[in-house]
C-alpha cells in the first residue's frame, strides 16, 4: 500500500540533507541529497515504506559537471584573550568551526543554499600577537557570493576575530569583524557577521533575513536564558536608569536619587543586572569591580593600556590616597602662588614604593635611587604666559575660544530678571542696571545702542544655581552664588567684562543677598573683582564638566547607541555609518560611574554642587536638553550668537565675527552634513523608503520613547519621514560625538591643569558677604591669602590634575575624523567617492586653522601669549596636545 503522503499524483518534494529515503539513483548521480533542489517524484512502495525516483529531467541536470566543486581558502586575522587556556583544541591546532552563508537562494527550490564549513587551524603567531587561522572551503561552483560567515569558538578563551580574507577566483573579498567571540563553553550558538555590503531591511537577501532578525533578537536580549546579572559574553543591549551612583548599604550618607523617571528625568543608561541594595531596593548595588558593557564595547588592548594599564581610571582611586599622603597639610590651601607653580617646576616627593609611575607615567618622574617625583607637565596656558589668567581680556576671550565656548550667549532680555518664585527665592530683578553698563563702556556708545546692535553678551548661572546655593553651603569647605556676568562686544570682535553678580538667595533665617562687581581701579575693588571672577568661573567650570561635557556628549550619547544596537542591523547602513562614533562611549561611561559621578567620586569631592552634581545635570537635562538644538547651528541660534542668512557662509551670520569655536566649528559641521547627506541620499533615493525602514524607525522610537523616554511628549523630537529629516538627525548625532566633545574635552589639561585659571570649586564666601571683623581684616591685610583659601585645597587641586591630564589625552589607537575609511564605506564605490571628499575637507579644515591662528586681526585667536585655537584641527598626535577630532567620545 501507498504511504499517506504519496498520492497517485504528481507531487514536488523539497530534498535536504536530512532526508534518509532511499533512491532509485542512476551512475551518473553524485549524491543528489546535497543538490536541495525540487524534484518530480513517483511514489514507490518498498517493504510498507514511501520513497521517491527522479524524473529523467532532473537526473539529466544532476551530473558531475554541474556539481563542480572549487577550494576557497579562508585566512582569519585574530588576537587571543588574556586568559590562558590548554586543550586539546590548542593542541590540534582547530579552535574555530567557521560557516560560510551564501546570500542566493537556489533558483530550482527558492531555498537557502546550503552553507559550506570548515574547521579554522592556527597556522601563524606574529610579533604583534596575532593569529592566523586558515581554512579550506569544498564550495560548490554556483554557490553565488557570500552573504554571512557564523563562527564558532571551540576555545576555552574568547578570541578577538579582526577580519576574514576569502580568495575566490574572481578575487579575493575581506570580512570585517573586528569582534569578541565567547568560548563555546559560554556561549554554545554561533557568531554571526554579515559582508561589508550594507542592505535596507526590504533589500535583504533571503537567505540572510532570518539570520539578521536572531542577530538582533540576541542583541535585545531575547534569547536570554538565565536572570541576574548579565555576563559580558551575552552582548545584552537594555535600559536601566541612573541608580547606581550612590551606596546607600554602606552608609545612608552615600545614598544618591535615582536619576531617570518624573522626579529626576535623566537619559537612560545600560542595563546591568546587579542585584538591589537591600537598605533601598530601588537602587543597584556597586560591588562588582567592573560594571557590564557588551564584550565590543570594551576598549582596545592598546586603548586600555593607554587609558589605565588595564583601567588608569578605574584605578585612580588606588592612586589619590598616596598622592595625598605625600602632601603637606592635603586639605589646607596653598600658601603661595609659588607653591603651585612648584607642582610644574619641582614636583612632589613620592615613596618609592608608590607604584604610581605605570598608571600615570606621563606625570611621574622615575629615578633611579631617590623617591619619585609627581610633577606636572606645564599646560599650555602658562607656557604662553604665566599671567594670562587674571586678565579680563583672558577671562572674555576662553568664552568664545576657551574649554567652555558653549554657555556665551546674547542678552536679548532687559532689565534682567529671574524667573524663579520670588516668595522663595527673594527679589528677583538685578542689580545689573543700564546705568552701569553705560558706564563701564565708558561711551562708546548708549546702554540702548549696545543693546539694540547685539553688544551685551553673558554667563547666566542665576536661574540654575539658585536653588543650589544653600544647600552646597551646608557642605564641608564649600560655598556658591548665583552668578551672571555680562560682556560688551568692541568692534574688534573681543569681549570685555563689565559687571559679575552673585546672589545668595534668602532663608529661614537670612534675607537676600547680592552684590554687583565692576573692573577696579583702586586695590580694593580690583581685588574683589578678581574674586568674583573666581566665583563666576569656577561656576563656568563645573557646568563645563557636568553638562557641556557630561550630560550633553557622554551620557545622552548612550541612548542612540544601546538603541542602535537593538534596532539596526550590523548590516543597516545607517548602523555603519554611526558605528564609528559610537566606538567605546558605554565603557567610558561605566568607568565614569565607577570613579568620576559616584557618591565620593572626582566630581564630587572637587566640584562646587559636591554631592549634588548628578542632580543638578538632571534638572538642567529637565530644563534645557533639547535634541533640536544639539546640531552647532541651531545651538548658535538659540543662543543669539547667529542668524540664519542665506547669503553668508554656512548659510549662517555670526553674531561675533571672530568666534573661534564657532567659525571652524561650522565649516566641520558643513563638512559631517555633506559627507551625511551623501551617503544618506545613496540608500534612501526617495522619501518613502525612510517611512518603510522598520528598523530605522524601530531605532528612532526607541530613543525617543525609551532611551530619552522622560522628554518622549516634547513636541520638538524630529520624525523620521524623509532623507532631509534623517540627514539633520544623523549629522547632529555625528557632531555631538565628534566635534562637541572634541571641543569641550582635549583643552581640559591645557586650560584647567593650571588650576587658578579654572577653579572647580570656591571654599570661602566673599570677603565682603556679612564678614566677621576677623575676615575683613584678613582680607585687607592679605588679599592673596583670600584668594588661595577660595581656590581647591591641595588635595582638589592635584586630584583635578592628575584627572584632567588623562582626560585630555589621546591614545595611540586614536580613531580620527577622516583619516580612515570603514570597510563597508570603502566596499561601495559610490559611498567611498563621498568619503573621499569628506576626507579632503577636513584636510582643508586643517590648513585654515592654521592660517587663521596667524591671522593677527583675529585677536580671540591669536596674538602676544594666546594660546591658538587648535581643538577642532581633525588630526593629532598621540597625548595631551590640544588638538584632534576622534569620532566618538572615547576618553
């Protein structure tokens, strides 16, 4: 009798591998099972069982010609894991099971073909410490091109796999990987790595589909079997939000808020899965010694190395009690001007045994027999001119060319008032009048004048600080204003301080109380002016580090990352195009965690807000982040240092011509948008294939309801519905993780390493504010003693120091702006041809820069003992040298 599913009737059978029916086989056959074609088949009963014959047709078509089979030899570039490991696969040379996917399907069944395989031997350890693994593929002839590799890793170590060459005989084709893969013992199911040639979701292969959609379901998390804290294997991309910066099970006095939800809105961060804090289950416990990122956000052997060794930062904790042993009298002021200056010029005394000279070799002194020496290399600033510091024209122009060029902005508003709840806070009108900016422009022109031709200029910290002051006040050695300062802008586009005010607001038990400082001609009012500058720029300082660098490059860069990484695929062009500035930003971000933002950490103990510095970032995060003004154009807009002009360069008119930040700022801005839109016009020839990318609008939805989710209802999110809407997105993501962080971090050491010019904290109110007779009389008697006792203590000072000298400098593996091409981008030629350009202009950049830093009208740039204005120059050498622009916010 005839089995059930063989009917009288013709029917078409899919034969795979894993049939074992039997055949009615001609001699010309060679092994039809591994054909996967359809075939006509009769039924034929044997012994009760169904099996199946060829048609003459397809018995003609299956023949030995037609299953010619070629050798392709596959070398795959690798670097071991730093654990050791002795197996048997070491022994045998095998440690990696590789399978080439081919992207065609068979025309006969519309099926994925079957993948060919082999079994990866080392054959070649070079000096560098990498190594070759070859195989041998048996690929049948009409395997068409290959679409994937899968991997597995049969070691008992993770291996580093950096790239695949295959020789095929139409030329050789590279893989790039440039990823970590698990020991099987780990992670038993296989890698997988997609060609260089980028695809839409709608444009995908068939036979890569499905691969691509289990590459991101394992990315989301998906296919996670165990709960807990995920392992740096799992390659896990989630949210988590900000409770992991406090230690409330240590002591409730290191407890932190939670930052991220309607209290404190806040970017999302990665998700890690420790356990709770058992003291407030609301927080995440930080007793790991390294907190999870996917294994490739990891840096570099050599970026590690650079950075701490095997993590400088995260070892800097390690590093400051010895440091501060070595000082005399750590939480004392210096008592001279001299003394810091002896930090460059003598250094500090370490013992020996410190073993501080591997972790910061760059500041540390080795010597032979004697103890070594701590001492600081010379920053830029005070290699230019020791004083340049307490000078006004200084102190206006570091606001347009200095460590912070993003906080100036035009006084549109007068008279200037607060817009805080007076009942709680005190009057809110200032003290700044017309009257005295009249007079301090000494008549150049009328207060109304200045202020209709787009003169005034300030520093607003008012509203911001405000709420703040009484409670960093209640601090151990700490003390805050609110503070503005206002600038007159000359018709040699240079600024000139006229006025600083601060503010305490009233209490319980105080009124208000204010003060308005002007430039001094007599000792006593040019010394109280240039404390309150000290005030005012320690304030300019510390919202430099916790929001121009922190919040608005670091922490809400993550978001587009971990979404990113859920939603596009690695093979999304998209995804290869913002992969490079994504590079290593979720580890400098864990290490920050660690060490700089936690309870106790850089931030804190040196800062002004101290233990309130994460919680001011969130309100100012709640207050001022917008996405649509994070692109340099409409941030310069939105601070009335331009106006849109179609007639001017950049389509833009600079409210102050010589704006150095902004004038190379813009023509790098110009450069990323072109070379963007280029590429993006390439994948996306029509607006509808924008709406139709699932995944584009997946990842897009996702950072906006998720990763920035507590600003989701801002009515200024862009919606991705055409190239020109994804062209503005994707250039401003570029810009902020390569030119604003460029700009806002590697000045760090050469403005801020000599401290004086950058104060990170105030410790003593003004001598003026309520002053016992004692202060007063101090102050009189040694003005320069007031000033030293406002500066950091020692310790702060050197901490500070040490931080900012390795902030600053790039590591030897530096990925600059240009100055490589990724793999996908050089596989397309038209794509390729874009970057090319790309790469011109920046090397164009470069030498406008440097004719304009000898431009001697440009005084904001140049001039007797300015420092040059060279952050945005795209390329540098390795270390502390104040130029270079990475692609992303890797330091």
């Amino acid at each position: 009798m005839f089995c059930k599913e063989a009917s009288s009737s013709l029917q078409t059978l899919n034969i795979a591998k894993s049939l074992s029916s039997e055949f009615t086989k001609p001699s010309a056959l060679v092994n039809p099972l591994s054909a996967g074609h359809r075939y006509k088949l009769f039924p034929r009963p044997i012994r009760g069982r169904c099996t199946v014959t060829a048609s003459k047709f397809d018995i003609d078509w299956i023949t030995k010609d037609n299953f010619k089979k070629i050798k392709v030899k596959g070398i795959i570039t690798a670097k071991q894991g730093l654990l050791p490991s002795v197996g048997v696969t070491d022994l045998l040379g095998v440690s990696l099971l590789v399978e080439l996917i081919s992207a065609e399907t068979d025309p006969r069944t519309l099926m994925e073909k079957d993948p060919v395989k082999d079994n990866a031997r080392r054959v070649l350890l070079d000096a560098h410490g990498e190594d070759q693994y070859e195989c041998v593929f048996d690929m049948p002839e009409d395997f068409g091109p290959v679409g994937a590799i899968r991997v597995l890793n049969q070691d008992l170590k993770e291996i580093f796999l950096k790239e695949m060459k295959l020789e095929l005989p139409d030329g050789s084709v590279t893989f790039t990987f440039n990823s970590w893969v698990a020991s099987k013992s780990d992670d038993p199911t296989k890698r997988t790595f997609f060609s260089n040639k980028s695809y839409l979701p709608l444009q995908t292969p068939e036979p890569l589909k499905q691969l691509r959609k289990q590459e991101l379901e394992t990315l989301q998390g998906k296919n996670r079997e165990r709960a807990g804290e995920i392992e740096k294997f799992e390659r896990v991309y989630d949210y988590d939000v900000y409770n992991d910066l406090g230690d409330p099970d240590k002591d409730p006095e290191l407890a932190r808020p939670i930052l991220g939800g309607l209290s404190h809105p806040y970017p999302r961060r990665c998700k890690t899965g420790r356990k709770p804090c058992d003291k407030d289950p609301s927080a995440e416990t930080r007793k790991a010694l390294e907190f999870y990122v996917p294994r490739d956000e990891e840096f570099t052997t050599v970026k590690g190395a650079q950075f701490t060794g095997t993590a400088v930062l995260s070892a800097l904790p390690a590093v400051f009690p010895q440091i501060e042993a070595a000082l005399v009298d750590p939480n004392m002021p210096f008592p001279h001007f001299k003394s810091i200056e002896d930090l460059f010029e003598e250094g500090i005394e370490l013992p020996k045994d410190a073993g501080l000279f591997p972790v910061i070799p760059r500041l540390v002194k080795a010597a032979a027999e004697a103890d070594d020496i701590l001492q600081f290399e010379s920053p830029s600033l005070l290699d230019k001119d020791r004083f340049s510091w307490i000078r006004d024209d200084e102190f206006a122009r570091q606001t347009l060319a200095g460590l912070n060029p993003y906080c100036i902005q035009l006084v549109q508003e007068w008279p200037l008032k607060s817009k805080l709840d007076p009942v709680v806070y005190g009057d809110p009108n200032s003290l700044i009048t017309s009257e005295i900016v009249e007079r301090e422009i000494k008549g150049v022109m009328s207060f109304d004048e200045a202020l209709e031709n787009k003169r005034l200029f300030m520093l607003d910290y008012h509203d911001l600080l405000l709420p703040y002051v009484n409670k960093v006040r209640e601090l151990d050695d700490s003390t805050l204003y609110a503070s503005r300062a206002l600038f007159f802008l000359s018709d040699d586009s240079t600024l000139r301080p006229v006025a600083i005010e601060l503010t305490r607001p009233q209490d319980v038990n105080r009124p208000q109380w204010r003060q308005v400082y002007t430039p001094g001609y007599d000792a006593t009012s040019c010394w109280l002016w240039s404390l309150a500058k000290t005030h005012a720029i320690s304030h300019d300082a510390g919202y430099h580090q916790l929001i121009s660098h922190w919040l608005r490059t670091h922490c809400c860069i993550e978001p587009y990352i971990i979404a990113a990484n859920r939603q596009l695929s690695a093979m999304h062009p998209i995804y290869r195009l913002l992969h490079p500035h994504f590079r290593y930003t979720m580890e400098i971000n864990a290490r920050a965690r660690q060490v700089l933002i936690n309870e106790g950490g850089i931030i804190e103990s040196c800062f002004w807000p101290g233990k309130y510095s994460l919680e001011l970032s969130s309100d100012v995060y709640d207050k001022l982040w917008r996405f649509d003004r994070e692109g340099l154009p409409a941030d310069l807009i939105s601070r009335g240092l331009a106006v849109e002009d179609e007639t001017a360069e950049h389509g833009l008119r600079l409210t102050i011509p010589d704006y150095p930040f902004a004038n190379d700022g813009l023509m790098l801005w110009d450069a990323l948008k072109e070379w963007v839109t280029d590429y993006v016009n390439h994948y996306y020839p029509d607006a509808e294939q924008v709406k139709l990318d699932e995944e584009l609008q997946g990842w897009w939805s996702e950072v906006r309801n998720i990763g920035h989710g507590d600003k989701k209802n801002e009515p200024w999110w862009p919606v991705l519905k055409t190239q020109d809407d994804l062209i503005e997105v994707v250039t401003t993501i570029a810009w902020v993780a390569s030119g604003h962080h460029a700009a806002v971090n590697f000045g760090q050491y050469g403005y801020g390493g000599y401290f004086p010019n950058r104060p990170t904290t105030s410790r003593i109110k003004m001598p003026v504010e309520e002053p016992t007779e004692e202060e007063l009389k101090e102050f009189y008697e040694d003005p320069e003693k007031t000033m030293l006792k406002t500066f950091p203590s020692k310790k702060q000072a050197t901490i500070v120091m040490v931080t900012l000298d390795l902030l600053s400098a790039h590591s030897p593996d530096e990925e600059y702006l240009g100055e490589n091409a990724e793999a996908s981008w050089a596989h397309e030629p038209v794509i390729y041809a874009a970057y090319e350009r790309f790469k011109g202009k920046l090397q164009y950049l470069e030498g406008v820069i440097d004719e304009r830093n000898v431009n001697v009208s440009l005084k904001n740039r140049t001039g007797a003992g300015v420092v040059k204005y060279e952050l945005l120059k795209p390329i540098s050498e390795p270390g502390v040298t104040g130029m270079g622009v990475p692609y992303s916010v890797s330091i």
